[in-house]
C-alpha cells in the first residue's frame, strides 16, 4: 500500500539558510500535518492543512511557513536556520473527519535536519 | 496546559513475560485517544483510535481500554516477543471549531529480551 513520502530523507545546512522539505501524502488524503521532533523530546505539532487552506497551527516558528498544493502534496519552508532547528520533521496525511469516520494520521518517515 | 502522561518511561522484559503501560490525559473535552507504535529508525504506526469511555481495541496480542471519566489509557501486550520493542506513544486529540491535533505523551519505551 502506497504511504505517506517525504523528501529529502536527510538534510545538511548551515545556518542562515533555507531549507525546503516536501511531503506526499498517501493518495486520497486530503489533510496534512507536520512535527518537529528534536533529539530526545516528543514530537510537537507544528501546522496542518485541510483542503489546501491551513487548520491549524501549533509551534511553528515565525521564520518558518508552510502550504499545501493542489496535488495535496505539502511544502515546509524553513528560513533563517538556527542550530536549534536541527531535528527530525515528520509529515502524517490523513482523510479528513467526517461522520463516524475518526481519523488516524499515517506518518512518513521523516526528514532529518542538521544544521551547523 | 493540556498534558499527557505516559508511564513507565521504560521498561524491559522477558520474551513470553505480559506487560502494560499507561497513558494519563486531561479528562475534560475528551475527543480521542491514539496509540501509537514507534520502532527505530521507522516512522509511527497507528495502533489504535478510541472514543468512547469503556472501550477496548485488539489488534493479535496488543489490546488498549480507555477510561475517559478518570482520564487514563492502559495499553496491554500478552506474551511480548522481541519484535515488540519499539517506544508505544499515546497522543490526545483536541477539537475546536474545525480544528483538531495531537497532544502528544514522551512515550514508553519497551525493550523484550529474548
């Protein structure tokens, strides 16, 4: 069964730069969300979007800023790279909620971030 | 401050040996509770959605209740084998309007010795 692709899997940047990461949600889901996890914390919600049109946002910092296209596939674009940005990004799709159908989120296998 | 809760942080066992863990959440605007089954080096696997006070899910030797009233999920695996170990993460979903996310607990760690 086809899953949710990330890309690219690793990331080395420096900091200052910019990065961009993509994510292709598993065909038919039509939701998107992206975590952050840093090296030994929780994954932490960064922003999602439903429809193309954004959901929700969690923690995302302002240097950062995301979209979903009309592919659904979804772009993090990540600006200003501090140190501290260095962690692992995941991306999960999903259907969204409707009626006695609860959604679950499939997740990628993540984009690993370094930045020095 | 929404919190989640999971333990143990850890734990390790014999193959064969039964074991559960825990996931505390805040029993007030309950919507769903997510099991989550993270192996290294892959990415989280959906075990369970639940909803409803009272429910329990099964899926081969891993099974979950919810008590939504006391805020509390356990999450139980009979007979553990070695391809068991993976960190078990909880999450609590919010709703608001449209919106809806994650609130996620740090995880509990199983290693199954052989």
């Amino acid at each position: 069964a086809a899953g949710v692709i990330q890309s690219p899997r690793h990331l080395i940047k420096e900091k200052r730069e910019t990065a961009t990461l993509k994510c292709y949600p598993i065909p038919r889901h039509d939701t998107v969300y992206w975590y952050q996890q840093g090296p030994g914390q929780d994954p932490q919600f960064l922003i999602s979007f439903y429809e193309k049109m954004q959901s929700d946002k969690g923690s995302i910092p302002d240097r950062f800023s995301a979209q979903q296209f009309s592919d659904y596939h979804s772009e993090l674009n990540m600006s200003s790279l501090e140190l501290g940005d260095s962690a692992l990004y995941f991306c999960a799709s999903s259907l969204a909620l409707r009626e006695g159908l609860w959604e679950t989120q499939y997740f990628g296998p993540g984009t690993r971030l370094l930045v020095l | 401050i929404l919190n989640v809760e999971q333990s143990p942080q850890s734990l390790h066992v014999q193959e064969g040996d039964s074991t559960n863990f825990t996931c505390s959440f805040p029993s007030s605007n309950f919507y769903a509770l997510h099991w989550y089954r993270w192996e290294t080096a892959k990415s989280p696997e959906a075990l369970f959605v639940m909803t409803l006070n009272g429910d329990e899910k099964k899926k081969g030797r891993i099974s979950a209740t919810l008590n939504t009233k006391e805020g509390y999920s356990y999450l139980y695996i009979k007979g553990s084998q070695p391809e068991d170990s993976a960190t078990y993460l909880c999450a609590f979903m919010v709703y608001a309007g449209n919106n809806r996310k994650l609130i996620w607990g740090l995880g509990t760690s199983l290693a199954v010795n052989p």
